[in-house]
C-alpha cells in the first residue's frame, strides 16, 4: 500500500474547535473498515492555542477601521498579528463577529463601542459556549479547574487531553473581556401606576363649607329694619347663609 500525501487544512483567521496541531490521535483504517475514535472526533468546544494573544486581537478590532472581509492578509497588515500562532484565533464566526464570508457582522461594529463591548462579549460568549451554559448558566463565574472537569464531562475527554486545558483558558481570555453584570445595560424604567383613590362624595353643603373655609374672610354690614318680629330676623339670617356664606 503506498502512502497518499495528506493536503493541509488552508487556515482562515478564527477559533477552531477541532484543532488538528493538538490532536496527538490520528483516524486510522483497521482492517475490518471501522475508523478508530480518535481526539478530533471530540465535541470540542472553540480554542485556540494562541489565547494569550487574544486580548490583543480585541483590542486591535476596536482601533482598525471594519474591514470588508477579515482576511489573513487583514491581520497582518492592519491589526499587526503576522505570527503564525495567530493563524488560528477563536472562530469569530462562532462568536458571531463574521459571518460565512468572512464579513464583519453588526456584532463586529456593536464591539468596537467601548461603551458597549463588554456586555456584547458577554452576549455572544454565551452563544458560543452555548453547551456549557446548558450546563450552568453561571459558566463564567467557574474557575479552571471547574470548567476543566465540566468540558470534560460534556465532551466524554479523558484525563490526559490537553485540549480541554487549552479550550477552558480560551473561554477565560475571552470572559475578561465581558462583562455579564452589564448584559441587562438597557433598563425600561417602569413607573409604578398611582393607585386609584376612590372619590370623596361630598354633599353640597359639605363643599360650600370646604370652600368657606379656605380663609377667606368677608365683612357684611347689615341693616336691620326696626322691628320687634323675631321670624323678619330669621328670614334675613336663613337667606344669608343660604345664598352668600356657602355660595360657589
């Protein structure tokens, strides 16, 4: 049997989440035809090997002007990552920053506004990572330690992959650049309504004597005929207090 020469996988700029320079298994055909299950066939989740590079990437995506298409030749003429370690970043189509071209998405744009790249980061990382927020919604509050035993049990990976170290340092470079306390930053206000307070009935009498007593004072002068008939007083005092004390 002769050997086929393999073709290299091109590299685009982004996260590869079966990175093949880590994987220390290769599919092999056995005899009978069934393929052994080897490292790549792991679900990974997306890493990078380079991730202590990867605030760089960032930062440098909010300097550069958006370019057309993210290219190899972008990164290295424009945001100045030449190295070949920085061939393989984080998939930013998995982060939702390109789309299946290789061009900037609204995403992309929304990150470079520093006031909110934070809470964008955080967005997206959870779409990303969408499995092991499955698994707990608070992934990002997770030490290494803990993330490495939770991306071991979603991906089946035994204790000797390495991989899973490098995938959970990826998610942390990329968390310290999130921040999720500012996910919920626009806040629609609700104003409580005022409870309805049921309306004071007052009886005619009781209003004119609301109003006559909002101090404002009268000075009447009387003129009383000369007369000894009690009931001409009555009549006087009754029609004054009927149609001037408690008058609207």
């Amino acid at each position: 049997m002769t050997n086929e020469a393999v073709t290299p996988t091109p590299e685009i700029p982004g996260f590869n989440s079966n990175n093949s320079a880590n994987a220390t298994e290769v599919n092999r055909e056995k005899p009978n035809g069934v393929e052994k299950k080897s490292r790549n066939s792991l679900n990974y989740l997306p890493y990078v090997n380079a991730y202590g590079s990867i605030p760089t990437l960032f930062s440098k995506i909010k300097e550069a002007a958006v370019p057309t298409k993210f290219t190899q030749d972008f990164m290295s003429s424009m945001l100045g990552m030449s190295s070949s370690s920085h061939r393989a970043f984080p998939d930013l189509k998995k982060l939702g920053f390109l789309d299946q071209g290789n061009v900037p998405t609204e995403v992309y744009r929304q990150y470079r506004d520093p006031w909110q790249s934070k809470r964008i980061m955080a967005q997206q990382l959870r779409i990303a990572y969408s499995d092991i927020y499955r698994a707990n919604e608070f992934a990002h509050k997770m030490n290494k330690d803990k993330l490495i035993a939770k991306l071991k049990a979603l991906t089946g990976a035994g204790d000797d992959d390495t991989i899973i170290s490098t995938v959970a340092s990826t998610f942390i470079e990329l968390r310290n650049l999130a921040s999720f306390d500012e996910e919920q930053d626009i806040i629609t206000t609700s104003v409580s309504p005022k409870k309805s307070e049921p309306e004071n009935v007052e009886s005619p009498h009781s209003r004119k004597a609301r109003q006559a007593s909002l101090g404002v004072s009268y000075m009447i002068n009387l003129n009383l005929p000369a007369t000894t008939d009690i009931e001409v007083f009555n009549a006087i005092f009754k029609s004054l207090k009927e149609h001037i004390l408690y008058e609207d």
